[in-house]
C-alpha cells in the first residue's frame, strides 16, 4: 500500500451544459466538505434562506471551472432561471453520493449511521 496514494487528493470531475451560456467544470465533494456542510445544515428544517446558503456553499466548493465564491454563487442565484443551477447541483450531488437518498439519509450515510 501506498500511503501517499491514499493520502494524495483524488476528486472526480464532470462537465454540465448550461443552455444559452456554457458548460461548466464541477468536481466531487471530498468527505471533510460534505461533514462541514452538514454541520452547517439542519437537513429537517431546510427553509429557503438556508437552502441558498447550502446550495451557495456546495457550489463554491464544487465549481472547477469557473471558480466561484459564495458571493459569486448568491449572484449567481439572483441571475439565474429557476431551474438553470438544478442540472449543476444534481451533478455535484450524483458524484458525492448524495443524490441517491433524501438529505437526511444522505448524511446519514456519511455518519455511518443506519435508517433502522
């Protein structure tokens, strides 16, 4: 086994067409990104301001090309169509594993913890 392999950062990265403006590069979460959002989150209470904080916080850390900040990301919210950010963040949620269950069972999977 190769230690440095293991600890060497190894994150997928996918291409997402946007309509009418681009296509942009996304990249997985790492597991201390999805354990820091969920601490920042309250997945049984998700209310609009908090669904745009987490949604500008995935994006921040997911966004590869361009780079965005969370600023950029609430600029971005405001500019957008409704649905223009929603094929971006399944894609971001597919990679990370997230997309498979609600929320909380997700974070439930990061915890290791059982539904039962």
């Amino acid at each position: 086994m190769d230690k440095e392999r293991l600890l060497t950062r190894r994150l997928d990265e996918a291409d997402v067409s946007i309509p009418g403006v681009g296509t942009v590069r996304v990249r997985t979460l790492s597991r201390a990104e999805v354990l820091v959002l969920r601490q920042a989150t309250d997945t049984e209470h998700m209310d609009g301001p908090r669904a745009l904080t987490l949604e500008r916080k995935l994006l921040a850390a997911a966004m590869v090309d361009p780079p965005l900040t969370e600023a950029e990301v609430g600029r971005w919210q405001k500019a957008a169509p409704a649905g223009e950010m929603g094929p971006v963040m399944e894609k971001v949620s597919e990679m990370a594993g997230l997309s498979e269950a609600s929320p909380k069972e997700a974070m439930q999977t990061f915890r290791g913890e059982s539904g039962n």
